[in-house]
C-alpha cells in the first residue's frame, strides 16, 4: 500500500531527549508565564524565554519563529497559537499544521513537541488535536511522480511535559485519532489517483482489498446485474466508457444484535465530462475529483473498521465514468429508475444525482437503513451559496440533520442545513416523465439536486444529502481535503455510545 506522505510516531521522550527540532506552542495572549518557560528552557539554554522576551509570537495562528543553540536541542522553532481566549481545536490543528510543513520542508527526521503549552487549553484532548494537524498536515500525493525534491517518508516525534503523567495520559489517546486521520488520508489518496488509474473496474479492486484488509463483506453488482434490478440512472451515466458502472456494497458489522444500520452512500464518478452536456475544458482535469463522495465512503469504512466500533454500517458506491460515446446518454432521453420513476433527462452533466438516485432506492430495499447519508460533489451552486466553508446539508429528518450538524461543529466538517420544501418541486416538473434532472431556471441549483433526490426516499426513512462539491477540495482545488470521514466517525461515535 502506498505511503499518503510524510507518517508520523509519537512516542514519550526519554530522560534524556533528543531530536533534529524542539517544537514549542504556546499562545501569543496572554504572554506565557516565564516561570512555565523556565521548565522547558533548560533544555535549549533559555532560548524559548528569549524568544517569548523579544515578542516573536503573533496573533497569526500557525506563525513559526526560529532559532538555533548549542544545547541539548539544536534547532528550536515556536509555534503561535494566537489568543488563548479565541482558540479552538480547528485553529490548533491549524498551527500543528503550519508546524508539520515547517518539518517537511527542512526534511526532519525527528522532532520533539513540548506539550504543557497545549495543556492549558480550554477544550478536550488539545495533545490529540495536535496529532490530528500533524497527521493530516503530513499528506501527499506523490505516488507517480519521481521526486528530486523528497520529503521525509517517516517522522519520529517525541512528547515533552514538565509532568511524565501528562505524556502519558496523551499517549493513550493518540492510536484512534492516528487511525482517523489515516482513513481521511487514505481518502484523499484516492480521490487524487488519476482516472486512467482509477476507473469503476479499479474501484471494485480497492473495494475488495480494503474488504479483505479489515474484515468487511463486499458485495459488486455489476452493469449486468444492475440491468436486471432496473437500475436505469446508474446505466445511463455510465454506458459510455469502456469501464463499465457498477454498484459497490461494503458491510461493516460491529454491533451485530443491534437492529439499527446507517447506510453511507457516495457518489463516485471516476472521471465526469459532462457527458453530451459537455463541460468547458478550462478546469475539467478537476473532475477526477467527482469521487470524492465514494472516496470518503471507503475512507469511513476503513475508519470504523480499525476502530472497532460497536455499530453497523453500510457503505454504497455508485460507480460511472460520465464520458462521450456513441452509447452516451443524450439530453432529452426518458430513463426508468430502479424505484420504477421516470426521468427526462435534460442536462447529461446533473449525471450525480441519476447515480445516487438508484444507490438511494437499492439502499431502501436492500440495506434496511435506520439513517441514510449521502456524500456526493453534487453542484457548484454550492459553492455559490456557501463557499468553501460548508457543506451543504438537506434532510427530511430534524434529529438526523441536528445529529449531523453537531458532529460537523466538533469536527469542525462543518454543515449548512438547506431547505427541501415541497414549493421546490415545480423545479423539476416534467412534461413528459414523471421528473427531470435539471432544472430550466439558473436559481436553487444545490437544492434542486435534493429534491431530486427526495423523490427516491421514502419519507419515513430518515435521510440526509451532503453535497460537498466545495468543501471535497482545498480552495484551489488540487488537494482533496477527504471531507466526511471526520464527520461520519464522530456522528457514529456518539450515536452508539
């Protein structure tokens, strides 16, 4: 298995400490206590109490300060928190973050973090957070490329405290958020792979290495199969490429006497064109990204799996490459959905919800869900209407959507709740099927792919759709940020608690 960038062990430092770097966080506001300082200044012959004397820390969250002594530790870098008062665990992971590319890209081998300056925050497991940063910090995609520049594959680091007891307590928490964040790495490793690389055929490959790895049932309904259970979305997306689409089911059973499943469902094209509706070419090589959906669906997989945790889930992918053929399907074709539904197709690129809209109904009739939750990179009126700090959310289900909303706030994967009111409906009104996939006017596009999508959900089964068309990428969408497996594992954490 490929490495996803730089990984990193923590480990308790010994008596006698040592490393290529000590890293110090401390906030900016109010100054740190010099007689705290004095417990880590022998250590780098007083260089932190200078440092702090001289004013280096910022209110810039992430900001790095550097110097170097004879001393035990060589090289020692502070780290600004910002204001004690205004931190929270998303701008500490920030700073760990700024930390971890100061380390990549000096190639350490080796670091130690003095923790007591994380000790004092106002929030739980400040240590585990850091560790977060780093973990997620430390990704590339660099698998296919020869690299005269590497970083370091592999970083030992090294927990510091003026108290052993609170290394030690930190410690025990570090193996499930490293487990985390492998999953949100292992995301977004694939939601990079190119798609001659990556195609429905290579999907179905992963599908059933990550089955074998952690003990999942994985189930493939192929074109074949999918003809036979009416799945007429899925086909017309997806007979165009040679890699023809399929359905991928993975079934993670960790509370087999419980009754209650959350069914994840992603979408997952491989490579999206538009299809007849054929998008500007500016820009396309970014629809390797139209996966990212399916992607953090095996992301969560993986996660729960290595977890253990005492739930069941269900994870879906519906799998196509929306690509021009003599097979593509055309705008103002008539489709039969699997739920029996006919859709006029007015737009080929609004390709993700015909997809997802088959996934929905197979996951009804077939997974018994006592939640469903899709992920898909749905719309760019997304982007539009929230930017790239939200995803947004829509839901037939108050207690779900609060649930998801939560854990989005913990995680700082955040949601947008979005409104699926009935008056929304005339967007999609067909003359000549019962709907159609794209609305005519250029208003609520996010919310008219849920209401499309609210069609093939029965209404007492609570649903959620994610669309996360701006939050699946970095602002300038060449990194995958593998956004949701954060997101599901806390949701699933505190539902089976």
């Amino acid at each position: 298995m490929p490495n996803n960038g730089t990984t990193f062990e923590f480990v308790a430092g010994g008596r006698k400490p040592t490393a290529d770097v000590l890293i110090v966080p401390l906030a900016a506001k109010p100054r740190p206590a010099m007689q705290m300082l004095a417990k880590i200044d022998p250590l780098c012959s007083g260089a932190v109490s200078e440092l702090v004397e001289l004013g280096v820390l910022c209110d810039e969250i992430g900001q790095i300060a550097h110097t170097t002594r004879p001393a035990q530790f060589r090289r020692i870098i502070l780290v600004s928190l910002g204001d004690d008062a205004e931190l929270d665990p998303a701008k500490l992971r920030q700073a760990a973050a700024a930390a971890t590319r100061w380390l990549i890209a000096n190639k350490m081998k080796s670091a130690a973090v003095w923790i007591d300056g994380l000790l004092s925050c106002n929030f739980d497991a400040p240590v585990a957070e850091w560790v977060t940063g780093m973990s997620l910090a430390g990704f590339r995609f660099d698998e296919l490329r020869k690299s005269e520049n590497a970083a370091p594959a592999n970083l030992r680091v090294q927990l510091l405290s003026s108290e052993p007891a609170h290394v030690a307590g930190s410690l025990d928490r570090i193996p499930s958020v490293q487990r985390v964040a492998d999953a949100v790495n292992y995301a977004r490793r694939l939601a990079h792979l190119p798609p001659n690389v990556f195609h429905p055929s290579s999907a179905v490959v992963e599908a059933r290495r990550l089955a074998r790895q952690h003990r999942l049932k994985c189930t493939v309904i192929d074109a074949k199969m999918a003809q036979r259970m009416g799945m007429g979305g899925l086909l017309a997306v997806g007979m165009a490429s040679e890699h023809k689409p399929c359905l991928i089911r993975l079934d993670y059973r960790g509370a087999v006497a419980a009754r209650s499943t959350t069914v994840v469902v992603g979408k997952t094209i491989t490579f999206d064109t538009g299809g007849i509706s054929i998008k500007p070419a500016a820009g396309m090589e970014s629809m390797k990204f139209d996966k990212c959906g399916g992607c953090a669906v095996l992301g969560i997989l993986k996660a729960v799996a290595s977890l253990r945790l005492r739930c069941n889930v269900t994870g879906i992918l519906a799998v196509a490459e929306n690509v021009i053929s003599d097979e593509a399907y055309r705008p103002s074709d008539i489709v039969r959905m699997m739920s029996g539904k006919t859709v006029e197709v007015t737009n080929t690129d609004a390709e993700g919800r015909m997809v997802l809209a088959d996934a929905l109904t197979y996951a009804q009739k077939h997974c018994r869900p006592t939640a469903l939750i899709d992920f898909a990179t749905l719309t760019g009126g997304v982007v539009t209407a929230l930017g790239k700090c939200a995803a947004g959310l829509m839901s037939n289900n108050d207690d779900l959507a609060e649930h998801l909303v939560e854990a989005g706030r913990r995680t700082h994967e955040r949601l947008w709740p979005l409104p699926l009111w009935d008056d929304y409906r005339e967007l999609i009104k067909s003359t000549e099927g019962d709907i159609r996939n794209s609305s005519a006017k250029r208003y609520a596009h996010p919310i008219v792919g849920g209401i499309f999508l609210k069609e093939f959900v029965d209404k007492s089964v609570p649903w959620a759709h994610v669309d996360i068309a701006a939050t699946a990428t970095t602002d300038d969408e060449k990194t995958a940020t593998g956004f949701g497996v954060r997101l599901i594992v806390e949701y699933l954490r505190h539902r089976s608690s």
